[in-house]
C-alpha cells in the first residue's frame, strides 16, 4: 500500500475529485493581500501521520514551518472484551461451570450449561431469562457506523438467535445487543458472531458457545426396605439423590398423603446442586402389627416422572380432613431492614373474627377464624425488620376436633426471613483493582521501569492509584470493581474531589468519573470509569470517593464507603542533544567544522538520547539551501526512514524528513554530520529535531567554511581533547561573528618545565606547477623543524614544532607567522634537488696528530646544504598565521602569561 502523503495545490481542478500537484513552488503574495494553499490529506494506512511544509521569504533566509498531522482511521466498535461482555475471568479450570463469562485466556464467551428443547417463543421475550444475555456495542470512532450481525454458522442450527441484526450507532453511541442460546441436543455448541461495519473492510469476530444438557438424576436405592421393627420404636433410611450434570435439578416428592401415619420424610422438596448428592431421609414407626408396600413418587423439573417404593407397616386414617394449600413453612425472603413483606398464606378459612398475632417480626392476621366447608381465606404474614439477620419463628396451627395424636401441640409451620443492610465490598483490593498492578511505595521506583503505557498501580501503604507514562492530551481510564455480596440491590454514588492537600489543582478537568451513580444488583458487580486527560506537564491529584446513597437506604448511613486518592502525572516525551557539547549565545548545539578546502569533507558526531519517560518518535530535518551538509545514521543506529544518499535521485520519491526513528526510554541514537564545501564562502545551514506529540523543538546550527589556496596546513591535531570541550569566549558565540574553525590551532595542553614537548603537522603545496618557499618567523621558545625550505608543487612536507621552556609560562593562541613566496629556479625544475634547513652535508676533516699516533684523527662535521639558486616572484610574498596554546608547569618560578 501506498504512504500516506500531503499534496499541496491552488485549486482542485475541474470534474476532478482529488487534487492535482503544484507545479510551481513560489508566490508573489500582494501587498495586504494573501494567496490560498489548500492542502490535502491522502492515506491508504491506519495511523496518525506528520509532515512540515517549509516555507521561506525570499532574500530572508528565515524558514517557516507549517505542521500538518492527519489521521486515518475506520469506522469501528469497542473491541475491549470488559467493556464488551458483562463478566470477565482470566482463565477457566478444566472443572469449572461459566455461566456468562467471557475467558481472556481463550477469547471465548460461555453461555453455560443450558437445558435442552427450552421453548423460544415465550422466553425470548424476557430479557432476564437464564438462556439470554446482553453485550454492550459502542461505537469508538468519531463518526456515524452502521452494524450488521450474524453468525458464522448461521447460528449453529439454530442455536442462537440475536436482536437486532442491525444499529446505526453515532459516534460513541452504546447499544444493547441481545442473544439468545436454546441448544436442541446434549454437547458443546460453538458459533462466532460476526459484526460488519460499513465502510471498515476487517470484521470484528467474537466466539460464543453453551453447552446442551439433560436433567438426569439417579436414585439409590430403587426400593427402601425397614424389614421387622419392634412396635412403637423409630427407624429411618436413607434415600440418595445424585445429580451428574452441570445444572442443579429441583425435586419434589409426592405420594405422601398415600404412606400413612406411620411413614414421614424429613424433607419433602428440594435442590440438587450440579454434580453433587442429597440424602434424604425416610422415618418409620409402628403402632400396629402389620406388613404394608407402598410407592412413593420422585418428580423433576423439566423431566418425567420416576417412582420408587417404599414398604409401610400401619396406616392411620384422620378423624377430620383439612388443607393447606401452600407449602409447610414460609419465608419472607430476604428484606432491607426496616422495610415489610407480604407473603400470603392461602387458607380454606372463613373467618368470624379478626385478629393478630405477633412473632418476632412476624405478624400473623387473621389469628384465628372459623372454617366453613369448600370455603378458603388468606393469612396474611407481615415482616418487618429493624436489625440485620436472619429471623425465624415457628408458628402453630390448631384445627378443632382433629386427632389429638397428630401434633398435640399444633401444626407446625416455620417463618423464615432475613434481614440485611446494602453495602458493598470496600476492603478487597485485589476485587476492586482488578486489571491493575498492586504494590507498595518500596518497590514502586522497580515496577515504573516495567509498567505498560497508561497502566495503572495501586499503592496500599498510602492508598493511593497512579497513572503512569501518560503525555499530555492522551486519554487514559481505569475501571475499579464495585461488587455487592448481600442478597439486595444497593446504589452507589460516585465522585471525584480534589485533595485536601492540593485544593487548587483542579482534578475535575482532568479527571472524569463515570456513571456517577450505579445501581448494583444483589450478588453482582459494577465497574465505575476514572477518566484521567492531562492538559499540562505536571502533576494532578483527586480524591475518588464511593459511597451508599442514603437517600434510598436510609438505614444503612452507617455502611462502608470506599475512598482513596488518585494522581497522574502529564508528561511529554524528551529527547537530549549529548553531542555537540558546545552551544551558541542562545543555547542552541552548534557543529562547527573545520575551514575546509572546496572538494574535502569532514564529519562530526550528532548523539541524541531519549531522556524522558516514555518512547519518543524523533524527527530530523535538515535545512540547507546550498546542499552540502548531510545527515547519516551509523550502523548501530536504526532509523524508521532516511533519506538514502548524499542527495535524492531523480526517479526516487523524496522522504517527508531527513531521518525518522523511535527511541525507547534511555536510548541514545548515533548518527554523522558531514560538511563538504562546494563554495569558498562561509556556509550555514540547520538541522531541527522534533519529538512526535511535543511542541517545542531543537535547533542545532551547522556552520563551516570552504576556501581555495595553494599552501595549506594540514593534519593539526595538537596533544588535547577534540575542539568541542574548548571553552569559546561569548564573544565568539554572537550571531553574526560566529566563524567556522580555521584548523589552524594547535594545542600543547600542560607541558614541564625544562622538558621538549613536540607536535607535528603538514603543510602542502597543491598548484600545478609553482614552487614555493617558507619560512618560520623565530618566536622562541619555540622552535620549528624545518623553518626554511622549498615546496615543489604537488607536494607536501611534515613540519615539527617543539616547545621547551625553563620557566612556567601560559600561552592562549600565541601567533606565529610564517612568509610564504612563490619562486622560479634558474636550473630546470627536474636538476634541482628538494630542500629545507633540516639538511646537512656530512664530511671528515683532518685533524692533528696526537702524540705517538700513527694515523691522523678524522672528524666527522655536519655542514648544511646550500640553498638552490632561485627568484622570488615579484608580490607574490604573503604570511600565514599559526597559533599555538601551551601551559609550561613546574616549581620555584612565576607564570608568566604571554598573549
């Protein structure tokens, strides 16, 4: 795909729809007058992307930039599965039942275990049955997108069922979206649900799956058998109820009216648990001398009916008939305190007077009454709770004229109820920070070296939740858990206040809580949004506070609230200039290079780190008009994009900038500046350095000289550290009198006194066919090695200095001169021989004899070679300056400074 691009034009031609490239690069702007640049943003990428357009007033040589960022994006949805699905776990055990909880680990979302054949036409309807579930699709792009969904199985065979198959969501628009699972056989059933966007090419896939399942619940024994019990003693049995699938399985038991007196069950009706057993237990005792068999009924939910049987020894009729229709006990559930209940007894009464009967919390009405044949009335049981916990009393019904052995007390009937008071969860961390790192302030500086972008930690020695590494204008959001473990609803209210200690940083526009009030079902769980969007590089500090809302509990004024503190800090990524080290008069790195020969070039170094903390997209552009500055990344350095060459070639499309990289917290970055001078003037150009996402830039100036000459010096290296460490006076650093360095310095750094110190350097004679002649002006204590000689053209010639001195003395750019002329030589150029003053004659001399010798002594002496005959050329006789710094050290003198 292609890259992104800006195109630039004046106007979009006609019947044309995307705009044409300028073929002009200059403007003639009138006076109080202006001329329109319409610029166009084209890309084939997702992403956000920058460019700069330099602009430039001609004969100003002031650049103008003009930052252009675009952003590609598709339409698309919420894709986070937290935000997506209701429930979230990190992984599932092998052994574990989900019920509507979506698994990171596998991407897959479970419905759960649900019965097979379930009706769809009645329970579509409702939204809270067990076979539904609501996701959550919000639309995260800023522009209108309308949704399509379907199945990629086409729901597996009708297995899933979905509502609507279509939205038209605004931008961050959220809408509920139903779906629905009635599995038609035993077994897994997985299925994708495919969600198009109009306009976005990828999909968003999310996998579903629920498993069939059949009631099954085994009986052991099939027959209970007392065999021979003595008269009048008890004896009991016991029936096993094994449920081996993933559901719990409600029964019933029923036949009991048909065993007799002497038969009764402990519990008559109940919940089986998925995979696991109930024992219920049978009692039987005798008060007559005789066998009986009789057959006891097992009911199911969803499931046919199983008998078993079960022997009886007696039967006792009642002398009275009577019914109650509802079940033997009551309960009242489960109630705020404070607040009534109503549940209903149904009664075959008509009573002829009314009255009350209180229990505890209970209150019974009516309390007695007369009952007339085929004729039924309510009673009506009041709970009215003042202290959380459960309550239970047991009421006792008396009927006139019934058997005096059955219950001489009453009836028995239990009233349950419990009572409790809304509150919610504010002392599990690890339930309420889930998601985020948790720790404490001594090994918070370790955790901040790893931590992921815009993930949050909680300290639990200072209560307080921190959001990391977030630039300034970014978004970041946490969610806190707010879970209720009592059996009714509570309501939350939610909020953000600024700290008591910084009252005045304003939180509330940079931090955003959402909702601010949650309704939380019983047993269930919310998740309250902190939205965290600094505007500013500093810190930020709130108080989160969540809290029971009296207003619809007033009894529970006195519950939990949970509060901590919440800080973030805006930051922007950094980017340090550790080489040059040397700065101009406002502060800004200069490379200074040498005062060079047109065709020579010279590099020096340009290290960058990444100092801030976070990674740091760096851009590197460089501004030079008359092109002989260059940028090059060394090998150790790896650029995201570069300009490839010295230059651009002709079918090569040009890069948006010089060089472009990212660099991660810590991360230094090499590269080479090269300056090779094409013009014998003094040449500047600048190279600025920008970090995506902060505003303000670096500018290093570059700045050299190229010259034409035919004596040049060459290869001054000195005995000290490189020219970037010299300490230039300010004067040198002003805007317009800064010069390119000479490389005509040479530095001797600290020398002892009394002791030779010696530095050399070339001198070269680059004309065609001219030789020339120098000489060293004698500026002791130094001294140069040769001081006079002749350069033949083409040549060149090492030249030693050396500086010995017997006093300590300090010289700062001492100027040495040398005379330089062009000569012609009487003798053609090929018969005379090269020379300096460095060359001597060695011959042997005579000497007198010494007494008793038979040879004379010979003496060797060095006699200097004559300079060749030769003209000097009338003016063409000119100096060349030299300087020399040295620091000459010892004992027992005073410095003495020469300038």
């Amino acid at each position: 795909m292609a890259p992104p691009a800006l195109l630039c034009s004046s106007a979009v031609p006609e019947g044309s729809s995307f705009p044409a490239r300028l073929s002009s690069y200059r403007w003639v702007v009138p006076a109080q007058g202006q001329v329109v640049l319409q610029v166009h943003f084209s890309s084939a990428l997702l992403g956000s992307f920058e460019q700069r357009l330099h602009l430039e007033l001609l004969g100003t040589k002031r650049p103008y930039q003009l930052h252009c960022r675009g952003t590609c994006l598709y339409p698309s949805i919420s894709q986070e599965p937290r935000e997506v699905f209701p429930g979230c776990r990190q992984s599932k055990a092998a052994d574990a039942i989900l019920s509507k909880q979506y698994v990171l680990s596998t991407g897959m979302f479970h419905l759960g275990p649900l019965l097979c054949a379930q009706a769809r036409d009645s329970s579509k309807a409702v939204l809270q049955d067990d076979n539904c579930e609501q996701l959550s699709i919000c639309n995260v792009s800023p522009w209108e997108a309308e949704l399509h969904f379907s199945f990629e199985r086409g729901g597996s065979g009708g297995t899933f069922l979905l509502e609507p198959a279509s939205m038209q969501l605004g931008p961050k628009e959220k809408q509920e979206l139903s779906i629905w699972a009635y599995p038609t056989s035993p077994g897994l059933v997985e299925d994708s649900l495919i969600c198009c966007i109009k306009g976005n090419p990828e999909p968003m896939v999310s996998h579903l799956c629920c498993q069939g399942v059949q009631v099954k619940l085994g009986v052991s024994p099939r027959q209970l058998h007392f065999n021979g019990v003595l008269l009048h003693s008890q004896h009991s049995r016991s029936l096993l109820l094994r449920n081996s699938c993933p559901l719990p399985v409600a029964w019933r038991l029923s036949g009991l009216q048909s065993l007799g007196e002497g038969f009764s069950v402990r519990q008559r009706q109940g919940t089986v648990g998925p995979r696991s057993e109930l024992a219920v237990q049978l009692c039987f005792r005798s008060t007559k001398a005789l066998g009986v068999e009789k057959k006891l009924r097992l009911e199911l939910l969803f499931h046919p009916q199983r008998e078993i049987s079960i022997e009886d020894k007696a039967i006792l009729l009642c002398q009275r008939k009577f019914s109650d229709s509802h079940k033997q006990g009551s309960s009242s559930g489960r109630s705020a305190a404070a607040k009534q209940s109503k549940p209903l007894l149904p009664k075959e009464t008509k009573p002829s007077v009314k009255a009350r009967l209180t229990l505890g919390m209970f209150t019974v009405s009516p309390a007695f009454g007369s009952i007339l044949p085929g004729e039924q009335q309510l009673v009506t049981v009041d709970c009215a709770a003042e202290l959380p916990g459960p309550c239970q009393e047991q009421l006792l019904i008396d009927i006139s004229s019934r058997d005096p052995g059955d219950n001489p007390l009453g009836i028995p009937y239990t009233l349950l109820a419990e009572s409790c008071l809304p509150a919610f969860l504010a002392d599990d961390l690890e339930s309420i920070f889930e998601g985020h790192q948790i720790c404490s302030s001594s090994n918070l500086c370790q955790l901040l070296q790893t931590v992921q972008e815009q993930q949050g930690l909680f300290l639990t020695d200072e209560n307080k939740f921190i959001f990391t590494k977030l630039l300034v204008g970014h978004q970041a959001t946490a969610r806190f858990r707010i879970c209720n473990v009592n059996r009714i609803p509570c309501h939350v209210l939610l909020s953000s206040k600024p700290s008591p200690s910084k009252l005045k940083s304003h939180s509330g526009q940079v931090f955003e809580v959402d909702p601010v009030r949650l309704s939380v079902p019983s047993c269930s769980q919310a998740f309250a949004t902190v939205t965290f969007t600094p505007r500013k590089v500093k810190s930020y500090h709130c108080t989160f506070e969540a809290s029971l809302d009296v207003h619809t509990s007033p009894a529970a004024v006195r519950a939990q609230s949970l509060s901590f503190e919440i800080s973030g800090e805006g930051k922007l990524p950094e980017v340090r200039v550790l080489r040059p080290a040397l700065k101009d008069r406002r502060g800004n790195p200069l490379l200074l290079f040498r005062r060079l020969l047109l065709g020579a070039w010279e590099k020096l170094p340009l290290v960058l780190q990444n100092s801030g903390p976070v990674p740091a997209q760096v851009l590197l552009d460089l501004l030079d008009e008359e092109g002989v500055f260059f940028l090059k990344a060394r090998p150790s350095t790896k650029c995201l994009s570069q300009a490839v060459g010295m230059k651009d070639s002709a079918g090569e499309e040009r890069k948006p900038h010089t060089a472009s990289l990212l660099l991660q917290r810590g991360q230094t970055a090499e590269f080479e500046v090269v300056f090779k001078p094409t013009l014998a003037q003094r040449l500047e150009g600048k190279l600025h350095l920008s970090v995506l996402d902060n505003p303000s830039e670096t500018t290093s100036r570059l700045l050299g000289e190229g010259y034409e000459d035919d004596f040049i010096l060459d290869n001054i290296q000195g005995l000290v550290a490189d020219r970037e460490e010299q300490n230039l006076p300010e004067s040198s650093l002003e805007e317009d009198s800064l010069e390119a360095d000479p490389g005509d310095h040479i530095q001797f750094g600290f020398c002892p006194v009394g002791t030779p110190c010696t530095v050399t350097f070339t001198i070269a004679n680059r004309s065609r066919g001219q030789a020339l002649r120098f000489q060293w002006l004698p500026e002791p204590p130094f001294h140069f090695c040769p001081q006079v000689g002749h350069l033949r053209a083409g040549c060149v010639k090492d030249i030693t200095v050396t500086l010995q001195s017997e006093v300590e003395v300090t010289f700062k750019k001492h100027p040495v001169k040398c005379q330089v002329s062009r000569i012609s030589f009487q003798l053609p150029p090929e018969e005379v021989p090269d020379w300096d003053d460095s060359l001597h004659a060695i011959t042997w001399v005579h000497t007198t004899r010494a007494p008793g010798a038979t040879w004379p002594v010979k003496k060797k002496v060095l006699e200097p070679e004559a300079e060749p005959a030769h003209t000097v050329l009338e003016s063409s006789s000119r100096e060349v300056q030299i300087f020399l710094s040295a620091v000459v050290t010892g004992s027992g003198c005073d410095e003495e400074v020469i300038n």
